[in-house]
C-alpha cells in the first residue's frame, strides 16, 4: 500500500512541476517582448525546416538510389542458403509428429463435485489423458 502512495505522491510532483514548467514557458513566451521575438524566430525555423528538407532530398536522391543499387547488387551475389522447407521436420505436420513424440503420456485424475439439495455430492472420478496423445491416436484411427 505503501508503494502505490509513494507512487501517486511522485506523480503529483511531476504534475506539478511539469505544469510549472509549463506555465512559465508559456508566461515568457507569450508575455515579453524577449519572448516573442523568441517564438516568432522558432516558427520561421519550422516553415524553413519544410524547404530544407525537401532541397535535400531532392539533392542526394540520386546518391541514395545509387547506393541501393550497389547494395542490391551485392545481395544478389551472395550465395543462397536452403529454405526453412527443406530442413527435416519444418512442416507443420513435422513438428507436430515431434510434439507428439516428445511430449509424455499423462493421465489426470478429475474429482467431481455436484450440489444437491444444498449439499455437496462427489461424484465419480473420471480419467482423461493428454490431449496431444487423444489426437495422436485419433489420427491412427483414421
């Protein structure tokens, strides 16, 4: 209990100071002369950023493409290893012959419990095996 007070205790600070944070920016930002000579030159930045990006691009676009050619290039030089498909027991019904394999043969013991008249009633027990051995054996069936 402790912990989650601790927990909302940190977050009120940092609620606290973020908003503070944030009240004083906007309080400089919007409130002195120094301020918004300040936000009127970040929102020229931000429309330059637009041009500056778009002339770079379009500068080593031609670079950027030559490069991707040569790396492709060499990708097609490199030798070509098998395929997942040809490794034994990569198909699905590969694994699940190894699953089969693998996992044990369990049997479980499940009590059952009824309510009669208010009262409770146990019932007989029954047995059920692993899941994955029923199938396996339904599949013999087959």
């Amino acid at each position: 209990m402790e912990n989650q007070n601790s927990h909302k205790l940190s977050s009120f600070w940092f609620g606290f100071l973020l908003g503070g944070a944030l009240t004083g920016s906007a309080t400089f930002l919007l409130g002195t002369k120094q301020g918004r000579k300040t936000l009127k030159r970040v929102i020229e930045m931000s429309e330059d950023i637009e041009g500056t990006l778009q002339s770079f691009f379009e500068e080593y676009s031609d670079e950027i493409k030559e490069k991707g050619e040569e790396l492709w290039d060499e990708v097609k030089k490199l030798p070509k290893h098998h395929t997942t498909a040809s490794l034994p027991g990569s198909t699905i019904q590969g694994l699940l012959d190894k699953i089969k394999v693998l996992s044990p043969a369990t049997q479980k013991k499940v009590k059952r419990f009824f309510v009669k008249e208010g009262k409770i009633i146990e019932g007989k027990s029954s047995v059920f095996s692993n899941p994955i051995m029923s199938m396996k054996s339904s599949f013999k069936n087959r």
